[in-house]
C-alpha cells in the first residue's frame, strides 16, 4: 500500500518549457488535490477533482492545466513554465471532504 | 474566499514547556479544522482535527480547541520533546456559495516550532 505517489521527485525546467506532474492514490479515494507550497505561505490549492470526471480550480490556478485521468490518477500540466512556478508540489487525495487529507511526498520544480 | 492567518510564525520553547499555535479564519461556513506537522524535506501530516461541532480534541499530549463564535482555533502541546521540532500548519475547510466544501483546505503560513533539548 503504497498512499500517494507523485513523479518526479525533483526537476529542473527552462523557462517556456512544458511538463506534467504525475500523482496516483491506491487508497480508492474519490477526491485529489494540487496544492503548491512557497517559504512563509503554507500550501496554496491549485486545482483539485472532487470526484472522477470533475476538476476544479482552486486558489492559484493561473499556468496550470489538470486531468483526472481515472478514479486513482490525477496530474498537473505546465504549459509553459515561468521562473514564478518555482516551488514544492504536493498531490494530495482523501476518501471525503471532512476527513484526512493524504499528501504524497512531493516535487521540486525549478524554473530558470 | 477563505483566509487562514496562523501565529506565531516562529516558536522555541524548552524541552518540557507547552507550545501554542493560533489561527483565525473567515468563512464562518466552514467546518472543518485540521492541524498538519511537516518535517524538513518531508511531505505534511495529520496530527489531528476537529470539526465545528466539537469544541475541543485531545490526543495523548496534543490537544485542539475551536471557537465558532470568534472564528479561532488552538493547538497545544504539552510536555514538549525535540522530535516535536518542525513546521505546523492549521487549515480550514471552505466552502462555495452552495456550501459544499468538496474537502478544499486553506492553509494558514505555518509556525516553526524548536524545542531546545
């Protein structure tokens, strides 16, 4: 039982460059989240899917693409990355809204 | 929206002492409230939480305590260790204009919390 999985675990892009954040949950969870996390502002939501087939934008959602691709899969596409999207990225999942959220381990991105 | 503002963001206590973290929030719909503990390098994890029904929570040495009237929550930990030393976040669930929150959380800026050995 693996929880929450996200890859990669770090990555370096050039600005205008495109690549997608993989996240996968084997809990059976229906609800997956993207948030961002920046030193001093906690973690930010970015998109999320209530449920297979819907997303959502959250906080922050500006550069940023989703698609829950099934009930356990669920990732985030930068389209063309800007310095301004350097940051930890956490997948996160949970069964309903007011229980535990699962976060995986997460990624490191740089953009110069 | 919802707005999480968390205090102190840094704390030091002594091995032994209590240690305090506080948030308010804004959305008076919103319902629920945990508190997440993240170690450097490492991904966040429930400590616990509580809902809007319940005025406070306690785990062993970790406790939680909700005020709907005021819009704040509390944190308080007892007999502090060094492996208690890292970053908390409180959170709260908002909710949309139909009030459903689809388990959304706003994060307050978390707190570095030391304890000194």
């Amino acid at each position: 039982n693996a929880g929450v999985t996200q890859t990669p675990k770090f990555q370096v892009l050039k600005t205008g460059q495109s690549m997608t954040l993989q996240c996968a949950q084997d809990m059976n969870h229906n609800s997956m989240y993207w948030y961002r996390q920046d030193p001093g502002m906690g973690l930010r939501l970015i998109y999320y899917s209530a449920s297979e087939g819907t997303t959502d934008k959250g906080e922050v959602p500006n550069g940023y693409n989703v698609s829950r691709l099934n009930k356990r899969e669920f990732s985030l596409r930068l389209e063309s990355a800007a310095p301004s999207q350097t940051s930890v990225y956490f997948c996160a999942s949970k069964v309903s809204p007011n229980t535990e959220a699962f976060f995986g381990q997460g990624t490191r991105l740089t953009v110069v | 929206g919802e707005n999480v503002e968390q205090h102190p963001s840094t704390l030091s206590v002594q091995e032994g002492d209590s240690a305090v973290i506080k948030c308010t929030y804004s959305d008076s719909a919103s319902n629920y409230f945990p508190w997440y503990k993240q170690e450097l390098g490492k991904r966040p994890q429930l400590i616990i939480d509580i809902r809007s029904n319940v005025g406070e929570k306690k785990d062993q040495r970790i406790a939680v305590t909700l005020n709907k009237t005021a819009k704040h929550f509390s944190l308080h930990i007892t007999e502090t260790q060094p492996e208690d030393s890292a970053v908390y976040f409180c959170a709260a669930s908002p909710t949309n204009a139909g009030g459903t929150s689809y388990g959304k959380l706003t994060f307050g800026q978390g707190t570095i919390l030391t304890v000194h050995p």
